[in-house]
C-alpha cells in the first residue's frame, strides 16, 4: 500500500501545463503594446526594479485604490525612486473593464495615474504568464529581473476606501526593502479583488 | 431595563429589518442590487442564559454569488460585526456547505440563491425576562456574477427575552430548516494531509466516507494552503484521496487542514468536516 501511494504521488508531482511565477525565480517574460503603441519587454528595464499593477478600471476594489489615490501615490513615489511602474489591462474585448488605447489613455487622464506604461493584454497572454487573478494583483521584480513580491496590493481585504490608512501597502514596502539591500520581508501576499476579466482560452 | 417590556403577545415584537444592499461605487439610488440580506431569528423570543440561533439571510439575484470563509482565486468572505447590548455574545458563522463557481478560468467557493448564514447567539443569564434586546449586524460582502459588487447593510432585530422556552418562527422555520442541512457534519474519519512540495495528498478513512462520485469536492478551510482549482478525488481501498496542487501563495504550514468534503448527489447538497494533522516531506505509511 505504502508504494502504491508513493507511486500516485510521484505521478502527479509532474511540470504543470506552464510554469507559475515564483517569487526568487527570473519572472516571466513578456511583450506587450502600451496605449501609446510602444512595445515593452521585462529585457528594456535589465537594472531597474519593475512594478507590475493588474488592473480593470470597473473593478470596485481597483476603484477603492485609485479612489483614494493610493495607487497614484504609490506610482509618484516609485516614480522618484526610478521603479518603472506597469499597468496591465487583461481583460478581453466585450469583457468588464477592456480597454481599447485610447480608453485607457482617457481613463489615466481622469484618474491621474502615474505608471510609466498601460500596457494592453486582451488575449491575456501576459496576464496568463504572470498568473494574474485578479485586480489588483501587483508584482514587483528586481533589476536582475528576479521576482521579489507577488500578490495583493495591501494587507486590508475589503471594498472599503477607509480601509487603505489602516493597511501595510505590501509594494512600497517591498521597494523600501529591495532599495535598501534587505529582503523582502512580506514576499507574498494572497491577491484579492475581483477576477482577471479572462477571454475564453 | 433599557427596555420596559410592556404586554403584547411576543411575535409583535420581534421586528424584521429587511435592508437592502448599498453598492459602494453606484451613486444611483436605482442602481442594480445583486443581493438582499436580512437578519431573522429562529425562535419568537430569547430565553435567559441560552442560546439563540440567528441567521443572516442573503438573496442572491440570478447568476450573482457572494463568497464562503475561503472565497478562492478571488472575491471576499462575507463579514458579520454585530452590535449587542452588554453580556451578549455572537458567535462566528457557521458556514452552510459551499458551492464551487468556474469564472474564465478561475476558481471561486461560495454561494447563490438563498443562503442563510447561522450564528448562534448567547444571552446572559441575568437578561430580564420582560425586556426586549435589541441585535444589530453590519453584513459585507462582495457579491460577483463576472463583474463585482461589493455591498453593506446595517440589519436589525428587536426580540423579547421571555421567561419560558419560545416558539419557533414559523416564517423561518423552513430557511433554519435548511440551513441546518446543509451545515457540515463533523465527521468521525481519521485522515493526514501530507505537502510533496507542488501537490498536498489528503488522505481520509474510517466509517460513513462518502460513495466515489463525479459530484464529489472538497474545500479547505485555510487560505493560502492548496491552490483552488478542483481538487482530484478518487478510493484508494477503504480510503478517500484527496489531491490538489499546493497554493503558489503558500507561505506556511498550518499544524491541521480543516476541510469541508462536499456531495451533490442526493436532494440537497451535504458536506462533512474533518481535521487532519499537516506534514510536510513523506507519504504516509500505512
């Protein structure tokens, strides 16, 4: 018995269909065309930390952040630092959310965001090569294009504005962290918010 | 007495608040409100030093769910905060059975169409008999069907405290009927989680397992322990195997996995809960 259950174990402790993120391993990489129609790739940024910052602009806990201009903030901030801050749109044509370039660049106007780039993923490859479930789902990788923190964007999961204050904002933590030489501390964080708008696969 | 009880026969004071759900991104007072909540009682009155159940009661509008304890890939669990007078006590959730929801390829666990989410409340032993004892909730949830809602309400209920045993609310009566069925069953099974690294094998047995069926699922309580994705379940021998793959958020190993092992064949849904201790590193002897 005892080796038939090693068996069923060893069989399904197989490669799964693509390799997941894992924060300490290089993170995935990708190319993808902003609102402007500028290509990016994880290679143009080689020595400077990136932040990737999934987003859906109908998404009530998206809403709760850039509503309290947590996320503008976090992206000036990051901004000063020299972080390069991406914004990742994944959601597929006819879907909640989906962005054509110039609907997200009238949305970053209203709203005031401050990420370098709004990057557009309507076939989700790149949101599929993260894994990214839901928005916000934030991702942070060092200059040596390794990950360092993936997951939600505060320690507080609720729908509530009020809540941001009260909340440890795991990404300028972890920015703090990498910028002074020291290990993230908190280098994962179970992501929340509503589901990536996926198209079918 | 904060409330003198004057003479009406008991079912008149017990007042039902029905509250409706305040999007918190909708200005719109005729804005779209996915779910109703109310707070309902199942007996007429509260007895002095017992224990009351009372329940939330959440509507879901076709095709939208709110979220269970662990709410999966995404979503948030429904929350409960009360406000009692002094001595009284609410007591958590006692989560009916979940249900699992596929959405473009991810994996949610809660709930639709009507639940009801029992609390077992105290009441202290001097609540004097002739007064009434006013219960508010503050219910949140997150109500999805693809899109999200997130939404709030402030639930009350007055009941009196009654000197002898009160009668069952006969328009709650079904709903608590329900409810009842569809909690989990402590299960008497013996079992052991063991973590392989990529994939945690959760092995079961002992009497009453369930019968091998494509309607079979299991939840884990814990959060960030097992990936969401449904889980592989089959017999091996008198025992049931439990795999799935490990959460990519793992950070810890809880010291025993709750888990809640679900059946849709039969007229209801039924679900069974068992603890299990967690080992990392080896499979099990047996």
């Amino acid at each position: 018995m005892k080796s038939m259950f090693l068996f069923a174990l060893s069989c399904t402790v197989a490669t799964p269909l693509w390799a997941k993120p894992v924060v300490g391993a290089p993170a995935p990489a990708f190319s993808v065309v902003d609102s402007h129609g500028r290509t990016h790739t994880l290679a143009d940024y080689k020595g400077r930390t990136v932040v990737l910052e999934w987003s859906n602009p109908d998404c009530p806990f998206v809403r709760k952040h850039y509503g309290a201009g947590n996320l503008q903030k976090q992206q000036a901030d990051a901004a000063a630092q020299g972080v390069v801050w991406l914004t990742i749109n994944s959601g597929a044509p006819g879907k909640q959310g989906h962005f054509d370039a110039a609907g997200a660049n009238a949305w970053i106007a209203r709203v005031g965001g401050k990420a370098n780039a709004y990057l557009l993923d309507p076939d989700g490859r790149m949101g599929h090569a993260y894994d990214a479930k839901t928005t916000p789902h934030l991702y942070v990788i060092d200059g040596h294009g390794v990950l360092r923190y993936m997951g939600g964007i505060d320690s507080i999961q609720s729908a509530d504005a009020d809540d941001v204050a009260k909340a440890t904002q795991y990404v300028p933590l972890a920015l703090a962290e990498l910028a002074a030489g020291k290990p993230v501390s908190v280098p994962t964080s179970e992501p929340y918010g509503c589901s990536v708008k996926y198209g079918a696969p | 007495m904060r409330f003198p009880y004057t003479f009406p026969p008991l079912f008149h004071r017990a007042v039902f608040a029905l509250a409706y759900a305040s999007p918190a991104c909708a200005a719109d007072e005729t804005a779209f409100e996915p779910v109703r909540a109310e707070l309902v009682a199942e007996h007429v009155a509260l007895v002095p030093g017992g224990t009351s159940s009372l329940g939330v009661h959440l509507r879901h509008a076709p095709h939208w769910h709110s979220y269970w304890i662990n709410p999966g890939d995404s979503g948030l669990p429904t929350t409960l905060a009360w406000s009692l007078p002094a001595g009284y006590t609410a007591g958590e959730v006692e989560w009916p059975v979940p249900k699992r929801f596929d959405v473009g390829g991810l994996h949610n666990i809660g709930y639709e169409g009507d639940v009801l989410l029992p609390v077992a409340l105290k009441v202290p032993a001097d609540a004097v008999a002739g007064s009434n004892a006013p219960l508010a909730v503050t219910v949140k949830w997150l109500a999805c069907r693809e899109e999200c809602i997130p939404g709030k309400a402030t639930l009350s209920l007055e009941l009196p405290v009654a000197r002898e045993m009160p009668r069952p609310d006969a328009r709650v009566a079904a709903a608590f009927t329900t409810a009842r069925l569809a909690q989990p069953q402590a299960s008497a099974w013996s079992g052991s989680a063991h973590d392989g690294g990529a994939r945690i094998a959760v092995r079961l047995a002992g009497a009453g397992l369930p019968s091998m069926s494509a309607r079979l699922d299991a939840f884990v309580v814990q959060r960030k322990v097992v990936g969401n994705a449904p889980p592989s379940i089959r017999r091996d021998g008198d025992a049931l195997l439990i795999e799935a793959a490990r959460s990519e958020y793992f950070t810890r190993a809880p010291v025993d996995l709750d888990l809640v092992v679900t059946t849709t064949d039969g007229p209801a849904p039924r679900g069974w809960h068992v603890r299990v201790p967690y080992a990392a590193g080896t499979a099990p002897a047996n």
